[in-house]
C-alpha cells in the first residue's frame, strides 16, 4: 500500500510539475519536453508510466506526439480552456492603464493563460483583499502599496501571502535596496517591489522665470524653501487675495512627515513601547508648518481640505511649487504647465517619504508557479519598459528606470533623475514606527491645528497623551 502511495505521489508530481511549466511558459510552444528515459530517471518512474501520465496531457490539449521526434508543446486549441489568474488592483491606480498594456504582452507570450484584472476601490482595499482570500475566492496576485503593507501587517494576516520575490530582483545592482524596506517585515518581504516614488517638489518654471529664478535652483534648507516661496508669491490685490503662492503645504500623511523626518523628530520609541510626540524637533517642525499658512503667508490656509488640493492648485497654476510624487506627475501630462523636479530641502539632515507598490501572491492560489511567472514577468525588463515608456512612475527594474533613452518630452520632467540623489534618504512612513490605525488617529487629530485652532505645543502633548493613553488600556486589558 505504501509502495503505490509513493508511486502515486510520483506520477502526480511528475504530471502537475509538466503542466506548470507548459502553463506557466517555462516551456513554449513548439518546443519540444525532455525525452521518456531521461523523464523517467528524473522521477524515478517507468517508461509506462512515463508515457501514460504524456498521454493525459496530450489529451488535456497541452502536448502533442511527433513521430520520431518525441512530445511537443502545442499552441492551444480555441476550445481550450485557459488558467485564469485573477489579479487584484486598486482602482485609483495611475498605473492602471499600462498595467493592461502588460498583459497583454505576458498573455502573447503565455497562451495558456488568461489573466484577468479586477478593481476594487481604495477604501477598505486590504479589508476587501483578506475577505475575499478567507473566502477562497481571492485573486492569486495583488498590488500592495507600502500603505496597504502596514494594514496587512497590523491585520496579523501576513501569512496568507507567499512573500515571492523573483530572483532576478534580488541580485546586486539590479534595483534598488530602499525600495525592500517598504515590503520588509520580520526578515521577510511580503510583495515583489513594482514600482516606487519618493517625495519630492515639483515647481512651475514659468513662475520661475517670471520671478527670476532659475530652473537649476536649489534649495539647501527651509530658509531656502521659505525665501523662494516668498518670492514667488504675488502681493495681495485691491480685495486682499493673494492669487498665486509661492508654495503649498500639503497635511497629507504622505507628505507634511518630511518636515518632521528632516528635522530628526520621532514620534514613538523604536520598541513602540510609548509616544514621544511632544518632543521639542517635532514642536519646531510643525511651527515652521504652520508659518508657511499663518505667518509668512506662502501658502494657502486651506490646503488641508484635500490630499491633491495642492497638485490641483498647482496644475492651475496658483502655486509655483508643492511636494508631490513621481505617481501624481502622470496627471500633468495633459496639461499646458511647464514643470520639472527638484529634491526637497534639509534642515537637520536630509530626508524624504518613499512610497511604493509591489506585487504579492496568495499563499492559497492554486496557480502559485503560474502567478510567480507572471510576478516574474511584471517585474522584467519588457513590462517595466512599458512603465517608463508610459508614464512618470520609476520601475524599480534599475537598468530601466536609469535609461534616459526611455525618456519622452511630453511625458517626463527635464530632471526626471531626480529620484537618484533623493533616494538614499528616503525613507518608509513606518520608518515612524507608527502603525496604520495610529497614522490615521495622527492624520485626524492633527486638523485642529492645520486649521489654526491649536498650537503645536499643545497638539504634540495632547497626541502624545492620547498615544500613551490607548498602549496603557491595550496592555491592561
């Protein structure tokens, strides 16, 4: 009984193991599979057996038998049902669009497969995720962006993905090291990075040029961000409005921390164990936050109400420069502005949010090797030269993302290398060792001072007491 139990276990792993790379594209069609007794030694079976377990999946449509030749992959029948792969993104993706451009090119390359995409929407977008994979009805792959990573991690669900990396990523000088740090949690990576962007500002040469200001300015410090943004700001009209400012400060999680991260403040111990938001270099980040609104008059006072308001102003040219991200540049594109990049200033050290997305797959999936190739393949040098031939976004392919032949006029800023002096000082929102539900407590509780309600100091103590407050019922309860 156990002798055919064994066998059995042979035959079957023999079989799955041909059908995944036919499937997967690890064999093509028209070439041709090992031959019976080489089969045979490898899997320790007989040459019946061998022949039998080829003769099903010549059945199946997969292979065909040329005499004299041996067995051959077959192009598939149009009464072949494909493998499905169903791949999850979420639908305010800016990506989105050469994503399907992607494929389409794997699915030419892969004609056993057929990948389909399903949007879900950025609201509860993890939540949907994880209900759908306890389900058993979840996609085998999913964008994670580094905000999507924290709620997984802090879900405690870490485990339903595979954590794949394809291999070719993880050789030296390939991508770039940073980007890991945003899928990295307990000495593993949960999702292949994609793509990534750090922070960075964005200015408006026409106001520039209007103001004197050369397109190679550089900012050193907040005292050269402030300075410029005065510059730029237009002196009030005969009602009193400013109509076009100099700078705008966006309360977006991802983008007022740089202030905080630059000025070396810290918003929880490294062990978690309390908050410590009430320290003075936090204090002094969000006093020079706030001068930008109240005092010096940069900036308008309302651009808290939304997370783009400040690219929307900026795209009307009401603003000459904001901090945004190689993502949200893919909208300028359509637009008359002219634009380019520049790396945010530093006041105590230089340093900067990064942002990014990868690609994990579903540790229930039952096309696991076919998902793999196709993470494999998102992350290859055709599909990643999609990304930079079609948008602003920076693949995290190295080659590629550095190929300034892949650059286009319309498409891209003039200093789109940017991101290479950026990088080394970025870092990951959780580099704050906040978890997700308290970088949205943070995020709410902050609005009373952005709308001038508050002061910093009180903001900070009050936060650091509510931080404090709810470790101290968690740890009693």
């Amino acid at each position: 009984m156990r002798r055919r139990n064994e066998f059995n276990e042979r035959y079957e792993r023999f079989l799955q193991e041909l059908r995944n790379e036919i499937v997967s594209g690890t064999l093509l069609p028209g070439e041709f599979i090992l031959p019976e007794n080489t089969l045979s030694q490898k899997y320790d079976m007989s040459r019946v057996s061998i022949r039998k377990a080829l003769e099903e999946l010549v059945n199946e449509g997969l292979i065909e038998k040329i005499a004299g030749k041996g067995n051959r992959v077959k192009l598939p029948d149009e009464d072949l049902s494909p493998v499905v792969l169903k791949l999850a993104w979420f639908s305010s993706s800016y990506e989105i669009h050469i994503v399907q451009k992607i494929i389409e090119a794997f699915e030419r390359k892969h004609p056993f497969v057929k990948v389909e995409i399903v949007l879900y929407s950025e609201d509860n977008y993890t939540d949907t995720i994880i209900a759908l994979l306890e389900d058993q009805q979840g996609p085998d792959v999913f964008m994670m962006s580094d905000s999507h990573y924290r709620h997984w991690v802090e879900s405690k669900r870490t485990d339903m993905v595979t954590g794949y990396v394809p291999p070719h990523l993880l050789k030296e000088g390939v991508s770039y090291p940073e980007v890991f740090r945003l899928f990295q949690h307990d000495n593993r990576i949960l999702a292949a990075p994609f793509i990534f962007s750090p922070v960075v500002i964005c200015f408006n040469r026409s106001i520039f040029r209007q103001y004197g200001l050369s397109d190679e300015t550089l900012l050193e410090n907040w005292s050269d961000l402030l300075q410029t943004a005065k510059t730029c700001t237009a002196k009030p009209n005969e009602d009193g409005m400013i109509e076009q400012f100099g700078f705008c400060f966006s309360s977006s999680p991802n983008r007022w921390p740089v202030f905080l991260m630059q000025n070396d403040g810290e918003m929880m111990t490294e062990d978690r164990s309390r908050s410590t938001m009430a320290n003075e270099r936090n204090i002094e980040s969000l006093e020079f936050c706030l001068s930008l609104m109240y005092k010096e008059h940069v900036s308008p006072i309302y651009s808290h109400g939304s997370s783009h308001l400040a690219e929307r102003l900026f795209m009307k040219e009401r603003v000459a420069m904001i901090m945004s991200t190689y993502y949200f540049m893919n909208e300028f594109r359509d637009h008359s502005i002219e634009w380019d990049v520049m790396q945010l200033p530093k006041e105590r050290k230089p340093a900067t949010l990064l942002l990014g997305g990868g690609l994990s797959i579903s540790a229930s999936s039952s096309h696991r090797s076919v998902a793999e190739r196709f993470v494999d393949f998102m992350t290859g040098e055709e599909a990643q030269t999609l990304i930079k031939q079609y948008g602003c976004t920076i693949p995290v392919l190295r080659s590629v993302a550095e190929d300034d032949s892949l650059l286009i006029p319309d498409i891209h800023p003039k200093h789109y290398n940017r991101y290479l002096d950026v990088l080394p000082h970025a870092y990951p929102l959780h580099s704050l060792n906040l978890s997700q539900s308290e970088i949205l407590m943070l995020f709410d509780e902050l609005n009373l001072l952005w709308a001038g309600m508050e002061n910093p100091t009180d903001t900070c103590n009050r936060i650091e007491q509510l931080f404090n407050n709810n470790k101290a019922a968690l740890k009693s309860s």
